[in-house]
C-alpha cells in the first residue's frame, strides 16, 4: 500500500545483534516524533533459528510488521538471513549485506548445502545490494561485538536522521564502558 | 513521558498503575515477559505460581481479600486454570480479578492453535482486547475498573500480535484504589452455603445483560466512521491490518469483545451498505453478530486458521480493494537455493547427550522397540528431525500418564518398551499426580527425568526445583530426588547425562525393571539461568576416520571440517565458538580422535 511508513527490516541469527539494532531505529524515529512499531518473535530465537525484527515508523503505522514487498531496506546481519528476505524488498528497495555466514546444523553436518555466491543471486535478481565484511571490520577495531553497530552506521546513510541523532541513541543504548569504541564503529560503517 | 514498549511490558506497567498488589503466573510463549516486567515493580507482590491452576488459586485468594490481582498464562495454561477460574465468575470478586491470557496464534511455540475467546462465553465474564502497546497498558486499568464495578473477573486477552510487538505508551502514575477488607463470614465466596449455584448462576446471566448495556456505551467500542460502502467490524491486530490495508472504510472497533456491544453492531450495520466481520481463528464475533440477524461476510474472505497479516488480507480482500481503487504491491516467491534454519537443542545441551544414550540402548536391544511419549519444553523439539526421539507431546506433564495409558493398549507391551520424557519444571507443574498415579496403579514404564535445573524453553525461568523464586528470594529447593521416593518409586537412578556409559547403563537398568522405574539425568542447561562456556574440545584431524558417530549427536558445534579421510569419508571439526565444552562427544568417538587440548 502506498502512504509515508518506512518500513526497515534487519534480519539475522540469535545473538547477532539483531535486537539493539531494531532498538535504535525504534527509538531515533519516535525521538524525532514518528509513530513507531516494532516486531520480532519471541522464543525459538534463542534456539539458532533466524531473527527477522520489523522496524515501521511514519506518521501513524498501523500494522507491526511488514508485508512482502513493502521493505525500504533489509539489513541483513548473515547471508542465508539476506537471500531469504529479500523477497520482502520493494522493488527499488535496498539490502545492505553484511558478508557473514553461520552455517546452519544441517549444513554443518553434511544434510543441507549453503546457498553459493549469494550476492550474486540477489544481483541477478534485481536487487540493488550494498556488501558490508562488519566482522572483519570489527575484528581490526578489537572487538567482535560492534559489528551490529558498524552495521547501524551503514543504515544510517539510508536513513533521514542526523550523525549527531544516531550518537545520542547509541549512547544511551549501550553501556558507559562501551560507548567510544560503538561509537567509533558507526562512524566506521557510516563512512562506507 | 513516552516509552516504547513491548505489549507484555505495557501490560504489566498496566499493572502497575492500576494499583496492583498481587500478580502470579506461569511462564509460557507469548505471554511470559508480562510476569518478568511486573516484578520490577514496587508495590506489586509477583510470584511464578507452579502451574496455572495454582496460580489462579493463588489468584482468587488474593482478590477476595480486597485487592487487585492479575494472573498470567499463556492459551494452553487457561486450559490447566479453567477449574477454579469457572467458580470465581459465579461468586463474583472482592478486590479487582483480572486474567491476562495470551494466545499463540500461528503455534509459534506450542502444540496447539487455540482460541481463548471461547472461554468469555463459557465463563460469562467481560473481555477485552488490545490492539497495540498503549491499549494493553490502558486496558489493564479499564479491567479492573470494570471488575470491581460490575462484580466479575475480567478476561483480557491478546495475541502473538500484540504480546510481542512494540509501540509508543504514553506512561501514568500509579493509583493505588483498594485496602485489604475480608470478611470471613461473607455468604458470597460459599456456594452451597451461602449462596446455592443456582442462584448464583442466575445473578451472573443478571451481571450479563447489565455489561451488554455497558459495552454499547463503553469507549473502547468506537465508530470510525469513513465510506459507507464497507463497513467493518474487527478487534485486536486484525484492526491495525485493515486500517493500513483500507483506511478509508467504515470502521467498528470492539475492544470489549463480550458480550457484544448488541444495539452499537445494529446502529453500525444500518448505516453501511455491507458489513464484514474481520477476525482471527474462530468465527466468534461473526456467529454472534450473525446470530443477531444482521447480514454479514467473514469466514470465507478470511483463513480460519494461523495468524492474519496485511500480506494475507490484501490477497483475500482483493475485490474489496480494487474496488477502492488500490493497487496491491508485487509479492515475489522466495529466491532460489534457500534453506531453511530449523530451531535446535543448542551445543552441549543435556537433552542431546540423554537421547543419544536413549539411542544407543535402542541399537542394543532390537528385539524391543523403545517408545517414547514426550512432554513440554525444549526436548519437544526432539519430536522432529534430525532426532524423532518422541512419539507425542501434547500437553504439561502428560507424557507419564500417555506412556502409562498406552501400556494397558498394547497386549503384553507387543515388544515394545514404554518411556516418558520429562524436564523438572514440567514434573514439577504436572507431572507429579501423573507419577503418583502411574505408582497407584502399579504402570510398567520408564521415566527419563531431565533435571536442566531451569525452565529453559521459555527462557531460563526459575522454578521450586531450583528454590529461586520470580523476584530471586533463594530458599530450599524442593528435592525431586525425595519427591519421587516419597511416592514410592523403588527403581531410581540417578546419573550425569554428561557421563555417557552410566547413563546408557542407567537406562538400560531401568528398563529391565518390571514397574516405575525412573532415570533421573541431572544436568544444567548450557544456556540458562546463566550461559555455561568451558574450554572448547577439538578433533585431532588425523585420527578422524569420518565414521560421522559424533554428528549423530547433533550437536550444533560438530561440523564438517572440509577435509576427507584415505577412503574418501568426510572429517568432523569442532567450532570453537560454539563448543560449550561438556566432553559428550570425546566419549562418543570410537578412535580417540575427540579431546580438550
């Protein structure tokens, strides 16, 4: 349906981050007095099953979570996670990819095949993918864990609100001893 | 001040500022974070109740002393309830009595797809039903008043779709309404000795008609009036589908779903050309509002089964909206080479080293077929694939009295060995009277007793076994090794999952014994309360034979490593990361090739 909403989908696997990303679109877009709603599933996601968080913010949003189709952007955390949303795209909407695959356990043990070139079969596709390695970005920060807010930086290009807004969330989301090095790992994906 | 909020977490800051003294409940998906955000709250004392019967006992207690209370579960927990929940609604209440009941629409997490709704009628209380966030904090204070005012427990009922979404709340402070009174010697709470049920029953059908007259004045019943050509009457998450889908029609919002707000549905419905009655699962606003006569469409523009969303209405309702001129956006298939990533017992989860064990005694024993009649909690996920361990699992505490029942079916046991499978938060909800039966009644069956010391499906709860309770007082747990002798069990054995070969003995011990005999694998959940990470094991790559023993564990952090053996047979590797370090496989490996450095 056509109206203003801006619908953002982070996708991913249990423990990625997946949660304080969505956290922070959520709370930029009502600090700067959007209409918010917010939706993931509960209970299988601490059981390696995949983490799709609905973010939806405009003047009034009615529905909690998008429809196939109606995504601005899919960010997604992992691979598989990406190609399996990517049908949720608009059709000139945008995924950002980070490039990290966790292998589900029917992969592992020989059962299932993990899909080749993934970015490839979004391209082919028609999709228009902006790839992000936030691991290995993460890894020369020192510290694995930020990939969820290097990946926030990225989306923050795509996205109407300021450098200076996104800061101000992020501190107030992740703990003190934590704050420069989440807020050096925006910058670092904002400057992608 | 504004907050973005979880609907279980409005509910329970709901709770707070209606006044709420007392607060129990059960954990259970989608409903438990309502219970974890109230015992954050001053003023409110919370409980993890050991079922939900219990709860509302507990419940009942605590409102007829005067005070307002809320109780807790989840669709299939109201089924346990329902007993002593059907008596309150003919005594009526003393202090508010407000039942939070959320439905798993779509069995995300459940055995079963149910429609609570049902229940208001059978029980003859009011219901509400949220729509989003600021609605089920609103509602929880709207429910109480309407307890206190019209003498009846109040039903507010919501869905995955409210439950775990998030949206804006406008938060209030807290008013705290009610002191303790009760009187002992009221004739109201005694049926036959106060008051006869009867006559009981016929105030309720009095308290009925009184709340009808409410509900077409009640706010929470709203028109919203837009083209008179369509006119839909909806409630709950279906509500915020069709205002996004359709916003230009005619709306009539129920947020008091019974009884029915009777001349509000007759008003509306006279002055729209066609009425459609949009909701999901049961048809039960649609029967009502058809039984009053009034023509309308539903059932057969809508599934009756799953969750709805806009995807799925903006297919069923495409007529409708092609008439209003919208075009609906492309839905494309899903790309090519996907796989699925199923939910799994996590790395070194004790249930995983348990059914291996249960395996291997099978491999053993051919001549006999082990059954397995399961329970509730994170190994029902060993009814499915890769490890179709269980036979069924239907309900908290069931598996006992299933395998005890199935026992007397098969003549002789027909070669068959019978177990059950069951966690301590389980037995400890339900499964006791089902031991005690199996014990009264001399069964022949196996119990299997996975003690993970947690609650771990939903979550990593605290439970009486661990003797922590939901605000984290710690006092004595409750000792299931004593309760199981204290009902007489004989054959119990008690052994660490972790330990392979005992644990394969054990079973087999148990299974050879003629009556109850019990295995009670005592093992602490790798994930909750807290997670557990020792030293990750690895595999010495050239002792790999890739005989894949180690992989029929199904273990999440054994993964092929990408290298082959001589005959051509792929090697296992162990992803460090994931490795949880509790040794299972190392006993598993027949060529020594697993070890901790």
């Amino acid at each position: 349906m056509e109206n203003s909403t801006k619908n953002i989908l982070i996708v991913g696997v249990g423990g990625q981050g997946v949660i304080l990303a969505s956290n922070a679109v959520s709370e930029i877009a009502m600090a700067k007095g959007f209409d918010v709603k917010k939706n993931e599933s509960h209970g299988q996601s601490q059981r390696g099953g995949t983490v799709p968080s609905h973010v939806r913010y405009g003047q009034k949003v009615y529905a909690p979570v998008i429809a196939r189709g109606e995504a601005d952007i899919v960010l997604a955390f992992e691979e598989l996670e990406g190609l399996r949303f990517a049908n949720f795209l608009k059709p000139n909407g945008k995924m950002i990819l980070n490039r990290q695959r966790i292998y589900p356990p029917r992969v592992s043990s020989g059962m299932d095949t993990y899909p080749e070139d993934i970015p490839k079969t979004l391209r082919d596709h028609g999709i228009d993918v902006v790839e992000v390695d936030a691991l290995q970005m993460a890894d020369k920060m020192g510290n694995a864990l930020v990939v969820s807010t290097i990946l926030l930086g990225v989306l923050s290009k795509y996205l109407e609100f300021s450098s200076e807004e996104w800061k101000e969330v992020i501190g107030q989301l992740v703990p003190e001893k934590h704050r420069s090095v989440n807020l050096d790992a925006f910058e670092a994906g904002r400057a992608i | 001040m504004k907050e973005i909020m979880l609907g279980n977490n409005a509910i329970a800051r709901g709770a707070y500022e209606a006044g709420t003294k007392v607060a129990v409940g059960y954990p259970g998906t989608p409903s438990t974070e309502i219970m974890q955000a109230v015992r954050q709250y001053e003023g409110i004392y919370s409980e993890w109740s050991v079922n939900e019967k219990v709860a509302m006992d507990v419940a009942i207690g605590a409102c007829l002393g005067g005070i307002r209370t809320m109780v807790v579960m989840k669709h299939a927990g109201l089924n346990v309830a329902s007993d002593p929940f059907y008596p309150i609604s003919f005594m009526g209440v003393n202090g508010g009595l407000v039942l939070v009941c959320s439905d798993d629409v779509g069995a995300v997490s459940s055995p079963t797809e149910q429609d609570t709704r049902i229940y208001a009628k059978l029980f003859h209380i009011p219901m509400l039903e949220p729509s989003d966030s600021q609605e089920a904090k609103d509602f929880v204070a709207l429910a109480f008043d309407i307890s206190e005012r019209f003498d009846t427990p109040v039903f507010l009922r919501t869905t995955n779709g409210v439950s775990h979404s998030m949206g804006i709340v406008a938060l209030g402070d807290r008013v705290e309404k009610r002191q303790p009174v009760f009187d002992k010697s009221s004739p109201k709470f005694r049926p036959q000795g106060g008051v006869h049920p009867t006559v009981m029953h016929q105030n309720v059908h009095d308290r009925l008609k009184r709340l009808e007259d409410y509900a077409n004045e009640a706010e929470v019943n709203r028109i919203e009036w837009g083209d008179r050509r369509i006119g839909i009457i909806t409630s709950g998450t279906p509500y915020q589908y069709l205002k996004e889908l359709l916003p230009e029609a005619s709306f009539l919002k129920l947020g008091l779903t019974y009884p029915l707000a009777g001349a509000l549905i007759r008003h509306f419905a006279d002055q729209v050309e066609e009425v459609l009655v949009i909701e999901e699962l049961e048809p039960f606003l649609e029967e009502q509002i058809s039984a009053m006569g009034i023509p309308v469409k539903g059932s057969e523009l809508r599934p009756a089964v799953g969750a709805l969303s806009v995807e799925i209405l903006s297919e069923r309702l495409k007529d409708l909206l092609t008439k209003f001129g919208k075009s609906l956006p492309e839905r494309r298939p899903p790309l090519p080479g996907l796989i699925i990533r199923f939910p799994t017992l996590c790395a070194g989860c004790p249930h995983l080293a348990v059914y291996y064990a249960v395996r291997a005694v099978q491999k053993k024993n051919k001549d006999r077929e082990i059954v397995i009649m399961g329970d509730i909690g994170c190994y029902s996920l060993g009814i499915a694939a890769p490890h179709n361990m269980l036979s069924c699992a239907f309900a908290m505490g069931s598996g006992i009295s299933a395998a005890h029942g199935l026992s007397h079916a098969l003549p002789e046991n027909a070669g068959k060995t019978i177990l059950a499978y069951i966690g301590d938060s389980t037995f400890l909800h339900a499964g006791m009277p089902a031991l005690l039966n199996a014990m009264y009644n001399q069964s022949d069956i196996t119990v299997i007793l996975a003690d993970n010391r947690t609650t771990a499906m939903t979550g990593g709860q605290e439970h009486a076994g661990t003797g922590v309770t939901l605000t984290g007082d710690v006092h004595g747990p409750a000792r299931i090794p004593d309760i199981i002798a204290s009902l007489g069990v004989r054959d119990i054995h008690q052994v660490d999952p972790y330990d392979y070969k005992a644990t394969r003995k054990a079973i087999e011990a148990a299974i050879d014994f003629k009556g109850v005999s019990i295995v009670m694998a005592t093992g602490a959940c790798r994930m909750f309360p807290a997670k557990i990470k020792e030293e990750p094991f690895r595999v010495v790559s050239e002792r790999c034979t890739g005989c894949g023993m180690c992989l029929s564990i199904y273990c999440p952090a054994l993964i092929l490593s990408g290298e082959k053996t001589g005959k051509g047979k792929p090697k296992v590797k162990i992803d460090p990361f994931i490795c949880v370090g509790c040794s299972f496989c190392s006993q598993v490996c027949p060529a020594d090739a697993i070890g901790s450095r």
